[in-house]
C-alpha cells in the first residue's frame, strides 16, 4: 500500500542528510507543506536547529503577482521558511527519489483574523475566533480559492492535500489553550462554532431563521453545558437543545457553504495544474464537524476530488463511510510520533486493519518531528520487518 509522509521544509533544507532518511523509511511520497500555520516544532535531527518557531500561517513559496492590491492575501514566512523554502526542499526529496505533493493549510489563520478581524468566525456571544476565517464571506472565499490554486500547484509537484478547507470552530489550541474546563461535548462544540458575522447572519435569513432569534437560542441551548450538564449524543443532543427545525437550518447553511467553497477550490487547483493532478482533501465523513478535516458528505466529496486523507489514529472507524462509495483514493492517516499520542509500534497492525476497511493509501505524520526510535519503527513496518 502507498504511503506519504508529511514533511516540512525547514526539516530538510539545511540538513543534506534528510531527503535520504525519509526516502530510506520506505515510502514513496512526501505531503510537504506549502502553506502552513503558525507552530511550534521539534527538528531532533537537524544538523543547525533543534526548535523551529514559525510565528504565523504563511506560504513557503514566493507568492505571485495575482495578489497584488487585494486586501486578503497571504502572508511571506518569516527566517523559519525563507525565500522559496518549499521549491528547495521539494528539489532535494525529488533527487532522493520521492514523488512531492503539496500540504496546504486554507482556513486556519490566526495572523489573517487578528490584522482583519472582519474575517473571523464570530458566535453567539460575540466573541471572535482569530484562527477561524469565516467561509462564507466572499472575500474570505475568493482568498481561499486562490490561495488553494496558488500553494497547490507547485513546480513539479504530483498532486496536493488540502487541510481545513471547510468550517473551523471553537476546537481549536491556542497559545496556552485554556478551553477544556467545561466537557462541551459535540453539541456544545457545534453551538459555540456557529458564525454570526453579517454575511452568515444573512445566510441563516435565507434558510427562514432570524439571526437574532437564533443567537439568543444557541445562548440559551448552552447555558445547561456551562452548568456541567454535558452533553453526549452528538447531532441528537444539537437537535434537542436547539429544536430540529433549527438545528436543521443551521446545518443546511454550513453544509452548502462548506460544500460550494470545495467545489470552487478544487475546480481552481485542477484549473492551475497539470493533467493527472492528484486532489485530496483532509476530511471528516461527519459534515457538521469543524477543523482541519473538514466535515463533508463522503459521496459529495468523492465526486469533487480524487479522495480524502482521513484520521485514524484515534482508530479506523471514519474510514467507513467513504470507503461504501467506492471511488477514489481513501489515505488512512496514522500518527508515527509516539510523543504525539501515536503508535508507530502498532503501524503494520494499524495499517493492515485500514486496508481491510477500505483504505487504498497510508499517511504517516510526521517525518520530521518523530525521534530516531519512532523512524525506525516506522522503517520496519513498511519493510515487512
């Protein structure tokens, strides 16, 4: 079974021994990032750095010319990526043998929502979310689009993976993150990442609701979470706490925005890129969940992209509603990095049970930050050792 390994720049530009190590691990792929986010991350082998601090969502490339005047556009990396970053590292994994793709971060961008706060997510209490761009804004989407082509199709690349292209909520760590004190439950997590911005105000108009009325709703559906009252049930607990008819509506707006701005995005990378272009999205096959695998109809998404890159970590059971549609390519993925909460141990045995639930492909997170132990763990399971 194919497998990629996800990879940042800084983790082999500066370091002439890394395109070899990854390549020597067994796979065939890297997912190398493009476009990332703001984080902080470990490099254990990096003959010049041990900690790279990047401090906020940039691309790793030159941007281009099309971006020129717009008020939404995306951010240069700071000394942590410079000048064309990715372009190098992609050389030197290409050299060693590796088929590139693309890793491109879309709506998460807390730089974008703290220097235009116009653009974030805002819910029920008026309260912001920085790293949240709402979706449905039209610049906000025409900047993501874009965006998607631009990072996506780099020079020589085989295809790309795209993250977060969808809603992101509440579920989200931050710097310190201190969110955790009250068990939301996926309920609570919904309500709180519902977007009240004006262009969603008017969304939930055009489904019948009065966004006044709504809010004070979700206020009131949460009060018995504040309480501890936790709920448990998923949709079901949305459904009681806000009523099913709108609960419904909510859900009908998100799931279309959510849906068209996928659609637009994936149209605009195959429209930038060569033929046989691979497009995969980071998906959750439950459409109402928000963050970096998007919530999506697993038959929708499959009849847009090529596939999707699924979670499995936690276990395999998300592969299952895509792998009942019968197309495309279905990337389990694994985290390899035991100090992550991942098993690279157990990754013959993990992988082996993803491919008897549909899986076609693996993604191994990540080359870079995992220890020398954790690789070599990894080397043997995709060796059959």
């Amino acid at each position: 079974m194919k497998a990629s390994a996800f990879v940042y720049p800084w983790d082999v530009n500066g370091d002439p021994q890394a395109a070899g190590r990854i390549a020597a691990l067994g796979v065939g792929q890297v997912t190398l990032a493009a476009a990332y986010h703001s984080t902080r991350a470990l490099t254990p082998r990096h003959p010049r750095h041990r900690i790279v601090t990047a401090e906020h969502a940039a691309v790793l490339y030159p941007a281009d010319a099309r971006w020129d005047g717009r008020e939404l556009r995306p951010y240069a990396a700071g000394d942590w990526a410079p000048g064309d970053a990715y372009g190098e590292a992609a050389a030197a994994l290409a050299e060693a043998g590796l088929e590139v793709h693309t890793w491109v971060v879309l709506a998460h961008n807390s730089r974008l929502g703290a220097e235009h706060p116009h653009t974030s997510v805002v819910n029920a209490y008026g309260d912001r979310y920085p790293w949240a761009p709402c979706i449905a804004q039209p610049a906000t989407r025409a900047y993501l689009t874009d965006l998607a082509a631009e990072a996506a199709v780099r020079p020589g690349a085989r295809g790309t993976e795209l993250e977060s292209l969808g809603w992101y909520g509440l579920a989200h760590l931050h710097a310190h993150d201190k969110t955790g004190g009250v068990g939301l439950g996926e309920a609570g997590q919904y309500l709180m990442s519902l977007c009240f911005c004006p262009a969603c105000r008017q969304g939930y108009g055009a489904q019948g609701l009065d966004a006044d009325e709504l809010a004070a709703a979700v206020r009131a559906a949460l009060e018995p979470l504040w309480r501890g009252e936790a709920a448990d049930e998923g949709w079901a607990d949305v459904e009681k706490l806000l009523g099913e008819g709108m609960a419904a509506a909510t859900r009908a707006w998100r799931e279309e925005t959510a849906r068209t701005l996928q659609e637009a995005a994936v149209a605009a990378v195959r429209a930038a890129a060569p033929d046989g272009f691979q497009v995969l999205l980071h998906a959750d096959p439950v459409s109402y969940h928000c963050g970096a695998n998007a919530g999506v109809d697993p038959a929708h998404i499959l009849s847009v992209a090529d596939g999707v890159v699924v979670p499995c970590t936690g276990g395999p059971g998300a592969l299952a509603p895509f792998a009942e549609q019968r197309r495309g390519v279905l990337a389990a993925n694994l985290t390899v990095v035991s100090g992550m909460g991942g098993s690279p141990g157990t990754l013959a045995a993990d992988a082996a049970r993803a491919r008897a639930l549909g899986a076609t492909e693996l993604r191994l997170y990540h080359a870079g930050l995992a220890s020398d132990g954790d690789l070599e763990l990894v080397r043997a399971a995709l060796s059959g050792g």
